[in-house]
C-alpha cells in the first residue's frame, strides 16, 4: 500500500473517487515544471453541497470548516488524477481559500483552517504550506467555500 493511501485509511479519510466536475470550461487540475495547480474546488460531496449560503448567516463557522476540508479532499482527488498517485507530492506549497461571507463575519482564517489542518494529518511537515484566506460576496452554487491548492511533486 502506497504511503499517502496508507495515511488516509489511518484518518479514516476516503478522497472521492474523481474530483467534481468542472462547472465550466477548464480542467481540476494542471501540471506545470514540478508543480500542480488545482482549480478552485468546493465542499461537494456526490454532486451535491451539505450546505450552501453565507458564513455568518446561513452557515456557522464550524459548518464552514467543514466545509473547507471536504473543499481540500476534492483537491487532493484532482491532484491524484494527474499525478497517479498523492505519493508523489513533495510539499503543499500554498492553499488559496474563499468564504463566502457576511459582511459582519471576519473569521475567513479559521474557517480555512479546516483546509489546512487536514492537509498537515495527511503530509506531516510537507503540508505546512503558505496561505490566502479571502472574504468574497458569492461562491459558484452558493458554495459557502472554495479550495485551490498549488503543490510540489517529484
């Protein structure tokens, strides 16, 4: 059993078997030198949003770190979809994450904390990694958040 695979089972974390869809016209994912760039991927779980609208409204803050980590898992199928294997990631080099927010709420880091803290269970030291954290007025699908990761690999 491949190290990473080994990891997930020991979280108890199954990635989905592929990646959303694309809402559009572009790909999950892109390799480019030694580098892997996810598209923004959203908290859909078999096609569909546990819960859609605003952080500070409709959905609280532990809904959206939820959220944020379903988000990450989507992004790790799409980078295993080019790679072949999580394996071969080397580094979780950044994580670019939006919340969907009320203009009172101001927790945006927090929120992607739920990105970032399972990324460090999976990768230990290799997925410590730098981090934007932005408020925006609307998500594709009312999605409360959206997760782009940009990742080394060998």
């Amino acid at each position: 059993m491949a190290q990473i695979e080994a990891r997930l089972a020991e979280l108890g974390i199954a990635l989905p078997h592929r990646s959303p869809a694309p809402a559009g016209t572009y790909a999950p994912a892109v390799v480019s030198g030694g580098l892997v760039f996810t598209a923004g991927q959203l908290p859909l779980v078999d096609g569909k949003l546990p819960v859609s609208g605003k952080v500070g409204a409709a959905v609280s803050a532990d809904e959206a770190h939820a959220a944020a980590r379903i988000a990450a898992l989507n992004a790790l199928s799409a980078i295993a979809e080019v790679l072949g294997s999580l394996d071969r990631v080397t580094r979780i080099v950044k994580v670019v994450g939006f919340v969907a927010s009320d203009p009172t709420f101001t927790a945006q880091p927090a929120v992607l904390n739920g990105a970032s803290e399972v990324l460090g269970s999976i990768f230990g030291h290799a997925g410590v990694h730098a981090r934007s954290a932005v408020g925006v007025a609307v998500l594709p699908l009312d999605s409360p958040v959206e997760v782009e990761l940009i990742v080394a690999f060998s």
